[in-house]
C-alpha cells in the first residue's frame, strides 16, 4: 500500500511528457517575440498543457506527494531549459492549480 502511495512513474512520465510538449510548441525564444500571433500561439500552448494534465490527474488518483512530485519535476525541466524564471514560476504555479482542482473534483 506505501509502495503506490510513493510509485511516482506515471507522474514522472507526465512531467516529461508535458515539458516536452512544451518545448515542442514554445521554445524559451519564442516568448521573446510579440504580437498577437505569438500570444495566441503561447496562450493555445498554455491551454493544450494545463489540459493534457488535468486529464490525467482526473484519471489517476494523486496524492499530496505526487502532485508534489509533478511540478517540482516540471519546474526542474523549464529551468533546466533555459525559461525565464518568471514564466517558469508561472506555468508551475498553473499546472499545480489545475492537477489539484481536478483531484478535489474526483474526490
């Protein structure tokens, strides 16, 4: 039973998955240039990440460590990318809003 409550592969693979995509779609140069197609380009990333993760925290039951673990990973990722510490704060702060809003619905 503690062995699942600290089984964190799912939620790993999520935090990469999610990073990932987000590099894909929005490298760090990208939030440089301006305009509106830029911000609907970053806005439109947003919203696909924030609904990637709450899809599977809706399916999987997280517990207070693994939500935890997934933006601390995340977080890790975006700095390690090379983000401003701003946006990676942001995003972070976001993606565990949403992971927990939709673990409280399910619950």
């Amino acid at each position: 039973m503690i062995f699942n409550w600290l089984d964190t592969k799912d939620v790993d693979a999520l935090a990469d998955r999610v990073s990932r995509n987000l590099f894909q779609r929005l490298p760090p140069a990208a939030l440089e240039t301006e305009g509106k197609k830029a911000e609907a380009k970053r806005r439109k990333t947003y919203e696909e990440v924030l609904l990637e993760a709450r899809g599977f925290s809706r399916e999987h039951k997280l517990n207070v460590y693994k939500k935890a673990r997934l933006a601390n990973r995340f977080k890790w990722a975006l700095i390690e990318a090379g983000y401003p510490s701003e946006f990676v704060n942001e995003m972070t702060y976001e993606l565990a809003a949403v992971v927990a809003s939709a673990s409280s619905r399910t619950a």
